[in-house]
C-alpha cells in the first residue's frame, strides 16, 4: 500500500474531529449546464462527488467504499486521468512522486489538485472555494470539507493541472510550447541571462524522450519558470547541455521553442 497500517490509523485517529459543517453549495460540476465546456478536472470532481456519503474502509478503492488515497485514484481512473497522477495507492506514495516530477507547492490549488495532509497521513481532491472531498474515517465516509477543517494541517497541494482541459480532447498536462506567451526580458537582462546560462554547443542534435510528466523550465534551476509541461513519451531535441548545482540540465527544442529539462527526467530516444 506504500503507507503502514500505522501510519494511516494515525491519520483516521486525527481526522476524527474534522468539522461536522458539511458546506452546502452546489457542487462545481453542477454548476456547468454543458458537458461538452466541462474540463477533465470538473469531471474529476464530479466522480468523487458522486460517492459522498459511502463508507470508509481501509484499503478499498471502490466503487462500494473507498479509504482517503482509494477515493483520489478511483475519481481520477474514472475520468481518464490517471496517468496524470503517479505513486501508488497511498497519500504519502503521491506526495513522493509530486515532490520528485516538482508538482507540490504549498499554495495556490486548482480544481482537480490533490491535497496532501499530515505529510501523507491523508489525500483529498480540491473542489474549489476552499473545499475538499475526501474519504475521512469510518465514521464520517465521504464528505465535502473546509480544506482547514481537518486536524492534519495541510502538507501540500499536488498540481496535476486538470483545471482549463477539456474533455472533447486527449486531456493534456498543462499549456502546450506552441502555445506559450513568453514575456520577453529586457536587452541588459536578456544579456546577463544569455551569458549565465548559455548551453555547451552539441557535437549533434539528440533525440531525447520524456520518461514522465516534464516541466520545460526558462533556466536551468529548479527555480526557473515552468512555461509548459509534456506528457511521457513526448520527444525533444536535444541542442546543449550544463551543470548547475550538480545537476544537469539539458537544452532542448520543443515546438519551435527552446526550453531547459532536468537530464534525468528524459532519456535516449
């Protein structure tokens, strides 16, 4: 299960006391009278929403009952996405893989992200206005919550950037490179970038494949702008490479734009 047993009855034990207030308003797929507009994280919410008030069970992912992590994924397997969210069946598996694709944060969630509570102890789904959905304990199954309502203070919010992708299409991860707006640096600090940054010239172009969801970043630094993501198997070209930090970085073109890629994330085509 990736979680020990004790582990998860001590966050059954500390979701306990979440607060009885179950919030009201209508749900965000409700709120859409067209399924064609509806994205792939509406669906998502809409699935899960479908199972409130089914019991919790340790272990089980559906579709009769569900325990925290079994709720996220079988939400996410119904919709048609659960590529879009890796680690095994446990909120403290995904936690680990969000951390190593740089997908976590502690801000800002949109619908459809999973947040992860008590450092993996608890996962919800993010259905927007400050409410989540979540398998709680057997005594209170599924519910809609405050995302502070629960004892366990939030660890992070996992980004699988459903929100804004419809369902008439292949669900894709975030904005496609063909589809960026680049904001432009100025002259002076285009040319301090230019030269902190610069890739070593390739002997000749390399054909690399993503090995999962990969961030194409504006620098080489995990700190460097995401300006797009691309889905596992897609292929870049490789056209430089450089060290920064003991890691190193390969520079890539991809959809006539060129990007930095953490090398370890992709491998020989």
């Amino acid at each position: 299960m990736g979680l020990t047993a004790g582990l998860r009855a001590f966050g059954i034990a500390a979701l306990a006391a979440v607060s009885t207030l179950v919030v009201a308003s209508p749900s965000i797929a409700a709120a859409s009278s067209s399924t064609s507009s509806l994205t792939v994280a509406m669906r998502v919410v809409t699935i899960a929403e479908a199972q409130r008030g089914k019991p919790y069970v340790f272990g089980a992912a559906g579709p009769t009952a569900f325990d925290c992590s079994g709720l996220v994924r079988y939400a996410y397997l119904r919709a048609g996405v659960n590529a879009m969210l890796g680690g095994g069946h446990s909120g403290y598996a995904m936690l680990v893989w969000g951390r190593a694709h740089h997908l976590v944060s502690g801000s800002n969630p949109q619908v459809g992200d999973v947040v992860i509570y008590g450092n993996g102890a608890h996962a919800a789904i993010y259905i927007g206005d400050g409410r989540v959905i979540s398998a709680l304990n057997p005594s209170q199954g599924i519910r809609i919550t405050g995302l502070h309502a629960l004892h366990d203070s939030v660890t992070g919010f996992i980004h699988t950037h459903l929100s804004g992708t419809g369902l008439s299409s292949t669900p894709s991860p975030v904005r496609t490179a063909t589809s960026l707006k680049i904001v432009r640096p100025t002259a002076a600090k285009a040319k301090v970038r230019a030269k902190a940054a610069k890739p070593a010239a390739a002997k000749a172009a390399t054909t690399v494949v993503a090995r999962s969801y990969l961030n194409l970043r504006s620098a080489p630094s995990l700190s460097g702008r995401v300006l797009a993501t691309v889905r596992p198997g897609d292929r870049l070209r490789v056209t430089g490479a450089t060290t920064t930090s003991g890691r190193r970085w390969d520079h890539v073109a991809y959809g006539n734009r060129s990007f930095w890629v953490l090398a370890s994330l992709v491998r020989a085509a």
